[in-house]
C-alpha cells in the first residue's frame, strides 16, 4: 500500500509554484504565542498519608471566541481545540475522580472534585440550541475521554443558577448557557488516563509526565484527574483573551497500601519513577513540596535539601514550600536524576503527630429513613471558624426517582430554623429531568447546619433499571460553594506569577477565599422487582383467560344430561364384596 | 329426544360461531398489534436504479480557423454531428458516451487570437473572448502550416477548456468534406478523452459497483490511491519532532497553505468542502529503526519498511472528533540529530528524490533532514530551525493532487499539456475529475440505496420509520436527476445532484433507528404464546373436528339410507 512520491509529480507540481511565489499574498498574521508550565506539589498529610497535585497549564494567545477558526496548533491539543471551536464553548471543567476526598483527615484538596465524572460547561452566547449541542458535546466528549459521559441526558442535567459561575473572564450571568451533569458511578481507570496524557504536549515522555504510571497512580486511595479549559486576560489590562487549558492530576498515596506502614515516601516509591529532566517545551517545571509544619525539620527529614523555599497564599493560609526547579541542572545533582526523599523522624515510637488545623468548611451527606418506600436526605454543613459566620451556596440535583417532598424542607443551625435567603427550585419531571435544589444560606459560627427533605421512592418501568438494580442507585454529590473568610490577607494581584496551585480559583478580596465542597455521593435503594415477572405476569395471565375461557366455551358448547347419581362408595364397595362373595347386588 | 338434538345443534352452533369469531376478529387484531411498522419504499424505481443505464453527454465545439476549410468544403460541412457509442460493463451496467460536435469557422476576433506567438497567449486571449460552460470542450482547427505550435506538436492543451489541433497535410486529408472529417473525427475524439473522460476512467470510478477483472498490480494501485468521493476532507499537516531538547521546529503553516493548498481547494470547492487543520506533536518517534549506511554516512529507510512507519505515528494525530468526514494526514518529520540525515530508498536502493512516499488513501510522509542547520557544535542545544515551507509544500501538494484523484496521466504522443499554474489545477483537469467523481457517486449511492433495499426486504423485523423512507425517496429523486442531468451534459448539476444523492443514502444506511431490530427468538414467541394459545384453540379444534366426524357420518347414514 506505500507508494513512494514518484519525482516526475514532484517535479510537476512544484516549478509553477516557484514561479508563484508567496511573497505576493498580504503576509499572514504572526503566530500566536502559546506557554507551557508543569507543575508537582507534594503536601505530606498528618495521618501519614501523600498528597500529589500534578498541574499542567498551557495559555494559547489564541481567540477561539472570534469567527476566524483557529486550525493551527503547537502546544494546544488539536482534539480538545477543536471540540472548543466547533461547539461554541466557553468553558469546560471536567473532572474523573476515584475515591472520596476525606476533608477531616486530609484537609482541602487543591482542586477539589466529586466521586464519578462531572461536567461543566459554559457555551458561547451565540450557541441557539444549547440542549442539542450539550447533548452532542457529551458524546464528543466521551469518545475523546474513553469515559462513559455519552449517558449525560436531560435526566441529570441541571443549569445551576448560581453555584457555577465561569472561572475565567466574562461577565455571564444568563445561566440558560451553562449545563452541569455528573456521573457518580463511574469508574476512572487507566483508559482515561492514557487520553488525558495525550493532550500534554511532552506526552509521558518528557518532564513530569514520565511520573504518570498508572499502575502506581491506580493503586491509592484518591485518583482525581480533570481538564479545564477557560479563557484568561493576557495582560494586566485585559484587552485580549487567551485560553488557557488546565490538566490537573490528584492522587492520595495511602501509608498502609502503597507505603507498607512506614512513614517514608520518595518519588520512586510513590511512583516507581524519578525525575531526570524538565519537558523542554515547559516554560517552567517545578516540583514543591508542603514544609509548612517542619520549618526546622523537626517533623521530617527532606533530601536532597533545596535551598530554594517558597511562600504562597493557597485556601486562606501561608504555607511554606520547598521548591525543586526541574530547569535547572542543579536541581538533578551529580546522580542526574531527582528522587526526593521524605523521611518522617520518630516513626517508630507512636508519637502522634500535632493535630491538623481543622478545615473551616466540611460537609456530610447520607439517607435515613428505613423501607423502600420513604426516606430523608440530610446534608450536615459544618462552620469550624470559632467566631465568624459566612455565607454558602448549597447546590443538590436529585434524580428524578427520588421524589422530594419540598414542604419538608427543613434548615436548622444549632437547634434553631435557620432561613436560607434565597431558594431556587426547580421540580423533577418523571423521566426528562431532575430535582435541583439551590440555597444560599448562612452558617453561624462553629455550628452545624442540618438541611433535611423527604422523598418517596418511584417505581421504574422494568426496562430503566441498570444490570444490577440491587448494587442501589447513586445520586451525585452536593455542592457547597462558599466565600471562606481567611486567616490570612488574599493575594489579589492576578497578574503575579504565582504557583499553578494558588492559582485556580480567581480571588476578588483580600479577605476571604473561594472555596468548593463536595459531599458523599448517595447510593439508594428503590424497590426492585423479580425480573422473570413479566414472563410469570404473561402465564399467570394467560393461565387465568384460558380457565374461564375453557369453562364459558364448555358452558355453551356442550349438552347437558340428567345423568343418574352413580351410587355411593360404600354401596359400590358392598357390590365389589357381593359379587366376589356370588350374593346378588345391592 | 327432540329436545336434545336442538341442544346438539346449538352446541354445533355456538362451536362454529366461537372459531368464526376468533378467525375473523382474533386472528387480524394478533396480525396487527404484533407487526412492525414498515414505512412504505420506491421498491420499483429501486430496482430499475439497480440496472444502471448512464448516459454522458459532452459538448464539444469545433472551430475551424482560416486556412483549414477549402471554400466548398465549407459549404457541405454540418452544423451539428452526433457521435454515440455504447460499452457493456458487466450484466446490469451500460454506459454510452455521446459527443455532440458543432462545427463552425472562427471569427475575427478568434483568427486574432490564434495569430499570438504562443501558444500560451493564445489560450488566454481565446479564454477572455467566451467562457464555455463546466463540461464541455472547444477544439480550434489551425492549418498545418500556422507557427502557433511548436514543431512536432499536433495539439496543445492550455489552462482552460479549449484544446488547438494542427490540421494534417492536406494530400492526407483530402478534398472531400467526408474525408475532411473522417480524418479530423478519431484525433477529435482523443483529444475529448484526455480532457474529460475516458472509459478507463469511468470504469475505475464504477468500481464500487462492479467488480473489475484485476488488470496489471499496477492499474490496481492507480485506481485506489485516490481518496473515495466524499462531501468534506479534513486536511490535517503534522509536523513530527521526535527530539524537541536538539531542536526547536517553527514553520510557518498558515502562511504556507494560504499561498500553496487554498488556491488549489478554492478550485477544488464544487467538489468537496475542505478543511485544513495543523498541529506539531513532539516525541512522536517512527516505528522502524532506520539502518546506517557508512557509505552514504546516512540513514536509510527502505521501501520495504516503510509500511511500518505509520500505525505507532497514527496513534498520536488523534482523529477529528468534531467531523465524520475522510482524513487526509501530511507529516514532516525532523529525525533528530543522532538519526540524520535520514533517506528514503525506493526498491532499487536508490534514493528517493523528494524523500517522501505516501500510502494510499491515507496521506503522505516527508522527511526533512536539518542536520546541516545545526551549526558546529557551539550552538546551545536546542537549535532554533525555520522550515523552508516551499520544499515541504511541493511535495505535500504533489500528493494532495494524487490523494484526490487529479491524475496527471502521461499525454498521448503528439500532444503538449501546459503544466498546472498558480492555482494547481486546469480547468479541463477539474471538469475530468467531476466526471468521474460524479459517476462514481451515482455508483456509490445506486449501491448503498439497493443493498439498503435489499436488506430491508430480507430482516421482515426491521421497523421503517418514515425518516428513513423519505431520505431512500430523496436519494431515489437525486439519482433520477443526476442521470438525467449528465444525459443533458450539465455536468454542474449532474455532480450537485450526486452529491445530494450520496449523503441522503448515507443518512438512510446509517440511520440508528434501523438498529432497533425487533426479534424475538422462536423459542421465547413460544413460551409466551403456548399459555394462551394452547387452552384456547385446543377446545375449538377438537369441536370442530367433532362436528365434521358428525357431519360425516350423518352424509353415511343418509347415503347408506338412500341405498
């Protein structure tokens, strides 16, 4: 099937070309600039666990939002690229997630994402029908991702009206441009993975790619791996946009599973790799790590040592990092490879590490209720600031098969009703959309907050049920949004170079940071049937019909005689006995 | 007594009364609540569209210049002459070919412009005098002795749709008008063959449709290098760098398919609509290690291995998710500087002087080699390097060309074809390629719409939405037009109308809705249905065949009374 170029077609096509020369056409605009930064942070965690946060950023000074195509890429993907263009989007926020993030043990994570696949997506305004192409997006979306987001339908879209507000620039507020769906069950796993890693430009051959194994990323506790896509102001002033494309890897290495016990993690252990060079089309390659409660390495022990500290302003609190930069040949020592090593000291006598400041905001969520037939959702908010109360944006989309009863809607803070200012609620229509629930509500300080609601449970027609109806029905996670007073002043100077990892959420003031808490996913039970019944339904039914039918046909068929009695079995014994015996009959 | 036979007859009754009913009410509400629905399809025209009679007209204007025609010639020479001749291709395909000639003198303004100095300026100027519609083809006669051509040349072929033809010696000719045209008619005809269509050509574009006795491995690989005829191509250009830490590649793509691939497309867009995309993928390796020859002080690839080059390259272009038309890849690849300079041998072990090769069907491969940019070892690493776009554009031009079927096949002795300009492509060159791509849509849509009809026809379960029927009736429209029109010459509404065709079978074949297949395995209607159905008729059988034992017996009684 290789044919090579034959040269008389070579030599055909390009004499009249070279008498054609290109200087005659206006000259073509220069080339956009693009910029590709990596990113690793390591946060030890107190119970002994690892955090990583991979941050891959690549800001294309290109406008996707104009009419001419972009068509032309280097460092952007060309597939995600042209998703963006052909479907109008604004913004795309994706996220496969693993495991739940245990906020009490961990703390916040840097991006936070709930159980399953979630999507969202902010169109253009010059999209008309935004279902349609939603719905065609998905499945675009799904074929790139190798994920399951083709079964995003009408039934769990929702368009919040207030939670989702776009990350990036552009004063949108008509939210008839915004869908948001998840996926709880779905399963992330290495056919994700490999996707996600083409969009990096050094794929996972270069630079901190080469860490992304999977099977080491797949054998932890929490696996987070998302894409955002959002335009950005390329300069202090904001007279143009660029788009900048996020990928962002979390992953929580558990002590006992991937650690054997011992409270000593290296790169090599965690990811069965070391580092040995930047990615040469990175225009930047860090590695940090969390030294914030070992200033003097008291905590635990880090080599190499890295002169080279940090501080960064990241969830309301100054943290203290050492960083490792992967440009530098320095970094790499005479071994020419980095595998940092982060020893925990008195790991053998059980000294219990300092208590963990306790996180400002966490919530749980779970079902009560006992039958198949009602139930209540509550949702615990916790507010663990000792004396400020701040405000919450609660978002829950529900199924349509849990049929919430919204007058039981009940909101209490320490005993007491609290009113939530705003409400927004759209009810479930059977089998075209859900339930969403939005409240803006004000935690009081150092105080739970308990949102309770009835439901009933639907009956499915035998067809909706998945294959294993009795592994229960999971309804997405919650979403609290919420404004966090900080410890500490914010840094509210977009324009500052700061690490990717500080630099997700946009912050507007000094005194108080953006904040995103997922509850629990809920798994549900409904009532199952036995699903051979439609075949028994169809005997039983059909037994029925032909006994009646057997018994009219006979009625008006047959003749009827009066027969005479036959005699009694006491008569016909007497008769067996007297013939036997030669006595005449009875 | 009497009493009881009236029972027995009305028991008789209500029997015969019951299984009427079931016949006449039971069984036609089963029939009905049972069926799937099947919209109702052009089964006929179907058919008559699966034999395949194409007709294709060609206007061909013959003009005579000064010199050429003797005065009473001239006279008896007709306006008009039809030409037909009919080729069987296999049991259900026929094509006939029709060249409708006009005949005429030039005028003033022609004999102008046939008087240029070259041939060239001539074709231009008789160019801007008449546009002849998409299609057809002007043939100017000039005398044997005109200077217009240069020696040897019998015809020329410019840019346009006109061709100049140099009468022969006039004592070969002769001086009858017969003769005249006996003699001008075969050369007339050759020359329409090269700037419309031949019957290879059109039997290669049937080849959807018949199954061609396999010619020489060559043949067979002309014929499936082009692309199939699509509605869009995606052009994607790929600049591979397997080492960006040696070098660091900038080329200036858009500027290069502005200047070099647009004018070409812009012409090509009755055809087809394009969309060009390209991207630099970095650590995109190939899949062979090239060999070092110590002679060449170079690495070789041979023509043997390059088939393995492209499936581990493909995995990285990444398909357009956002379209469903064909893809047509161009990859530059820069082998690093331990791997360069790096050749591509043909299978005489001879270099290939473009160092490119394309595969059919899928695109073309270009290896550049920079290794001479590198400077001498000074130069911090990585090197910056701008790609000569000229070089690579020739190449990837030259294969686009081939990919879509513009075939450059050689001229027949005698004959000088002007070399493509500045937009690529002549306009005799597209007209040809919308006569074959417009046969082989009517081929491929007669096809899909037959094979659809006749899978249809044998699943019975298969539901027909009424969708599906109005696109299989919109094809069957399409295609009546399109045969219609080529048999009218309109070549540009024959190929709109093909179009149309191609893509509302598509639409019809690949519809979802035909997936809902509505089986039920044998087994399963059984045990669903033996619960009724057995209780029920068991009774009405058994008096049925009671009352015909009866019946027989009382015609027995009645005979055997009689005798």
């Amino acid at each position: 099937m290789i044919a090579i170029t034959q040269r008389h077609v070579h030599d055909a096509a390009v004499p009249p070309l070279a008498g054609d020369p290109p200087a005659a056409d206006p000259p073509s605009p220069p080339p956009s600039k693009d910029d590709f930064q990596e990113e690793l942070v390591i946060r030890p965690l107190h119970s002994g666990d690892i955090y990583a946060s991979f941050q891959f950023r690549t800001v294309w000074d290109a406008d996707f939002m104009g009419d001419q195509k972009v068509s032309h890429y280097r460092l952007f993907p060309k597939s995600l690229g042209q998703v963006i263009t052909k479907f109008s989007v604004r913004e795309l926020h994706i996220s496969f997630t693993q495991g739940y993030w245990r906020t009490m043990q961990w703390g916040q994570p840097y991006l936070p994402s709930p159980p399953g696949a979630e999507l969202w997506v902010w169109f253009q305004d010059t999209v008309t029908d935004v279902d349609g192409t939603w719905k065609e997006l998905t499945n675009v979306l799904s074929g790139i991702f190798c994920a399951s987001l083709n079964f995003i339908d009408s039934t769990n879209t929702v368009q919040p009206s207030a939670s989702f507000k776009p990350l990036g620039i552009g004063n949108v507020t008509d939210h008839s441009f915004l869908r948001y769906a998840t996926l709880p069950r779905e399963i992330v796993c290495t056919e994700n993975l490999t996707p996600w890693k083409k969009l990096l430009p050094c794929g996972s051959k270069a630079g901190l790619s080469v860490l992304l194994k999977s099977e080491k990323l797949f054998h932890s506790t929490f696996h987070s791996q998302a894409v955002h896509v959002r335009p950005v102001c390329q300069d202090p002033q904001c007279r143009t946009t660029s788009m900048e494309l996020r990928q962002t890897l979390n992953v929580v290495f558990d002590l006992h599973t991937s650690g054997q016990g011992k409270r000593e993690w290296s790169l090599f252990k965690m990811f069965s790799r070391t580092l040995t060079e930047a990615c040469p089309l990175a225009s930047s390659s860090k590695v940090y790590v969390d030294v914030t409660d070992n200033p003097q390495g008291e905590q635990f022990e880090l080599s190499p040592a890295t002169p080279l500290l940090t501080q960064a302003v990241v969830l309301g609190d100054r943290r203290t990092y050492s960083v490792y930069d992967l440009t530098q040949q320095a970094s790499f020592g005479s071994s020419r490879s980095l595998n940092m090593l982060l020893r925990w000291k008195n790991s053998h006598n059980n000294v219990v590490p300092p208590v963990m400041l306790r996180p400002l905001l966490h919530s749980e969520r779970y079902v009560a209720g006992y039958g198949l037939q009602a139930g209540e959702i509550h949702t615990l908010i916790y507010n663990h600031h000792p004396y400020r109360a701040f405000p919450v944006l609660l978002l829950s989309a529900v199924p349509w098969y849990l049929r919430l009863y919204i007058h039981t809607l009940t909101v209490s803070s320490k005993g007491k009703d609290n009113r939530p200012s705003y409400i927004h609620y759209q009810p479930s229509k059977d089998r075209e959309r859900p339930h969403l629930l939005e409240m803006l509500l004000q935690l009081p300080p150092n105080s739970v907050t308990e949102v309770t609601v009835e439901f009933e449970r639907a009956l499915l027609k035998w067809t909706e049920y998945t294959p294993d109806p009795n592994h229960g029905f999971y309804v997405g996670s919650s979403v609290i949004s919420a404004l966090v007073p900080s410890v500490v002043a914010m840094d509210t100077n977009s324009t500052l170079d700061r690490p990717l990892f500080s630099s997700f959420f946009p912050c507007k003031e000094e005194a108080s940071y953006f904040m995103r808490v997922y509850t629990e996913p809920l798994l549900v039970n409904l009532p199952t049937p036995d699903f051979s019944m439609p075949y028994n339904v169809i005997c039983l039914t059909c037994t029925v019909v032909a006994v009646g039918y057997g018994s009219l046909y006979n009625l008006l068929t047959r003749t009827f005689q009066v027969d005479e009695p036959s005699p009694g079995l006491a008569k016909r014994i007497a008769n067996v006995i007297r013939r036997f015996r030669g006595v005449p009959l009875l | 007594m009497a009493t009881a036979e009236v029972e027995r007859k009305r028991g008789q009754l209500a029997a015969l009364s019951i299984a009427v009913v079931v016949v006449l009410v039971g069984v036609p509400l089963w029939w009905r609540t049972t069926e799937t629905y099947r919209a109702w399809l052009p089964v006929n025209q179907i058919n008559e569209l699966a034999e395949l009679q194409l007709q294709l007209s060609v206007d061909v204007e013959v003009v005579f210049s000064r010199g050429t025609l003797m005065p009473e010639q001239q006279k008896k020479v007709p306006f008009t002459r039809t030409q037909e001749e009919a080729q069987k291709v296999d049991d259900d395909t026929t094509l006939r070919y029709r060249y409708e000639s006009k005949y005429r003198t030039a005028n003033i303004m022609e004999e102008d412009a046939l008087k240029q100095p070259t041939a060239a300026e001539a074709d231009l100027s008789l160019h801007t005098l008449s546009a002849s519609p998409c299609g057809s083809v002007v043939v100017y006669v000039i005398p044997e002795t005109s200077v217009l051509l240069p020696q040897g040349v019998d015809v020329y072929i410019g840019h346009r749709r006109t061709a100049v033809l140099r009468m022969g010696a006039p004592m070969s000719v002769g001086k009858n008008h017969k003769q005249l045209l006996a003699h001008l008619e075969p050369r007339i005809t050759q020359v329409v063959q090269v700037m419309s269509f031949s019957h290879t050509d059109i039997t290669a574009a049937l080849s959807d449709r018949v199954r061609l006795s396999p010619g020489s491995k060559e043949s067979l690989a002309d014929s499936m290098r082009s692309f199939k005829s699509s509605p869009g191509y995606e052009i994607t250009f790929s600049l591979l760098n397997p080492d960006p830490k040696s070098h660091r590649l900038d080329w200036d793509i858009e500027g290069a398919v502005h200047s070099y691939i647009q004018p070409l497309l812009t012409k090509l867009a009755p055809l087809a609509n394009f969309s060009i995309d390209s991207q630099i993928l970095y650590y995109a390796m190939l899949g062979v290690n090239p060999r070092f020859d110590s002679s060449l002080e170079a690495y070789t690839l041979n023509a043997d291995s390059l088939a393995h080059v492209i499936n581990p390259v493909e995995a990285r272009l990444g398909s357009n998710a956002a379209s469903s038309n064909p893809v047509l890849n161009f990859l530059l690849y820069v082998p690093d500087a331990h791997h360069s300079p790096l050749y591509i041998h043909d299978h005489q072990k001879q270099p290939v002087a473009s160092n490119a090769f394309h595969s059919p069907r899928w695109g073309g491969i270009m290896v550049y080699n920079v290794n001479d940019l590198y400077g001498r070892g000074e130069t911090p690493l990585p090197v910056n390097i701008n790609i000569n776009m000229e070089k690579v554009m020739g190449v990837f031009l030259a294969q686009l060309r081939l990919m879509l079927g513009v075939q450059s096949s050689p001229a027949p002795p005698g004959f000088l074809v002007e070399p493509c300009g500045g937009a690529g492509l002549a306009d005799w060159e597209l007209d040809r390629l919308m006569w074959s791509r417009t046969v082989e849509n009517v081929a491929t849509a007669t096809t899909t719409i037959t094979s659809l009809a006749q899978l249809l026809d044998q699943i019975g379960n298969i539901v027909i939405n009424d969708n599906i029927a109005s696109q299989v009736s919109s094809t069957v429209t399409s295609l009546q037009l399109a045969v219609a029109e080529l048999e009218a010459g309109n070549l540009g509404f024959a190929l709109q109308y093909s179009k149309e065709a191609i893509l509302a079978s598509e639409r019809a074949f690949f519809d979802p809705s035909l997936l809902h297949l509505l089986y039920f395995p044998d087994d399963q209607k059984f045990a669903i249905y033996i619960p009724l159905f057995l209780p029920m008729c068991v009774p009405i059988l058994l008096s049925l065949i009671k009352i015909a034992s009866e019946a027989r017996q009382r015609r027995k009684l009645k005979q055997s009374k009689k005798d």
